[in-house]
C-alpha cells in the first residue's frame, strides 16, 4: 500500500516570503500524485496533479510542484505568500484499488500560517 | 454548476442513536467517495463506488457503519448505534474516473454526546 509524509505538521512563513511544503511517497511509483487544499469549514479543493507527463506541474493561485523520483517527493512551492493562502494543504497519491479502479491515500497535511 | 452537495452540514446526536449523512454527487461523476477526518488519524478513505456500485470498503471501520448508492446521483452513509469515536467530520467526493481529481462537499460535522 502507498503511504505519504508530509513533513511538518505546521509551518508559518511571512507574508511575500517563499512556500515550500514537503510530500514524500513511499518507494513505488504512483501513477498519480495530487496537492490539495482546505480552508476552514470546507472541502478539499485541487491545487494541482502531476500525471508523468512533465516533472514541473503548475497549479492554481500561483502554486507548483515538482516530481523528484530519485528523491520520491512532490514537494509544493509558492515563489510568494500571500495572506490568502493560510489553509491546510494535502498531498495525494494514487494506488490501484481493484481491476481498474484508483483510490487515493493522503497525508497528514501541514497547516500553512502566513504572517503579515 | 452545482458541486458535492452534503446534508446535514452538522449533525448532533446522543450515543446510541441512528446518523443518517448524505451526499449528492456532481451530475454525470461515475465515481463516489466516502471519508472521515478526525485530528488523530487525518483523513481516511471509507468505502468508494463506481457506477454505484461499492468497489471497495475496507476502510469501513466495523459492522455499525453501512454506505448505499441507490441512484447516480444519491448515497447515504450510515451509522448504527453511534459511538462518540464516531465524532468527525465526514466527506464525500466524486470523479469521473477513478484518475481524475476528486471534488470534495463540505462536509457534515458529526458530534455525538
């Protein structure tokens, strides 16, 4: 079975300063790996999703990430917070469920603070 | 475009009691995901369906806790008797195809005393 760690349970950064958030996998190859988003009192939104077509994904609200194989992590980045993206984020991966069918296991999510 | 609608946003109940959840997925999604989140234990995948169908329930936690997708575009997740370490909050999500990204409701927030 897959698993993720998301290192750091909660990191604050300054408002324009640079977002890094880690997710690693474990050692198998998923054919999918996704990024999530939470704010409070909601669901879970798509930030972005890599899917082997290239290593540099770019996502919405001006996020990416990078697959790194060697490293098994698909860690997200934002060159600049902004006060709007305090939330709690979720890296994703992707694990064959039966025939077909995919199913996603999850990380723990690391809570992002933004200090103006 | 309507997205996951959930009901109710939050339920609470005495232990011992019947919890009801529901879900209505995004019109034309084949696919249907149940989850609970708690502090301790994140968020976990309970049961899934393709085409209504329930493919896989191995995160169902035991016997008190049963899903039903009877149509498309309706499923209920049910809880009986309910514990307080049923407490959580509880999505629900749908895909269509099981690779695709999945669109998460709201949530219902289940206390249960």
């Amino acid at each position: 079975a897959q698993s993720v760690t998301q290192l750091g349970s909660h990191v604050s950064v300054s408002e324009g300063a640079l977002v890094l958030l880690r997710c690693n996998y474990s050692s198998s190859v998923p054919p999918y790996l996704f990024w999530y988003v939470q704010y409070p009192n909601q669901g879970l939104q798509l930030l972005l999703k890599y899917t082997s077509a290239a290593t540099l994904v770019k996502g919405i609200n001006g996020f990416e990430a990078e697959f790194k194989k060697s490293e098994t992590s698909f860690h997200l980045t934002k060159p600049s917070a902004h006060m709007s993206d305090a939330a709690e984020y979720f890296c994703a991966v992707s694990e064959r469920s039966g025939g077909s069918n995919y199913k996603l296991t999850f990380g723990k999510g690391t809570l992002l603070t933004v200090n103006p | 475009d309507a997205g996951v609608i959930q009901s109710p946003r939050h339920e609470v109940t005495e232990m011992g009691q019947e919890v009801t959840l529901r879900c209505k997925p995004i019109s034309g999604h084949d696919y249907l995901f149940w989850y609970r989140q708690t502090m301790m234990r994140g968020l976990e995948l309970l049961i899934y369906f393709n085409n209504n169908v329930p493919i896989d329930d191995s995160g169902m936690p035991e016997d008190r806790f049963s899903a039903k997708m009877p149509n498309a575009s309706f499923s209920t997740l049910k809880i009986q008797p309910s514990e307080p370490r049923d407490s959580a909050v509880y999505f629900c999500a749908s895909s269509l195809g099981s690779t695709q990204p999945q669109h998460f409701g709201d949530g219902t927030r289940l206390s249960i005393l």
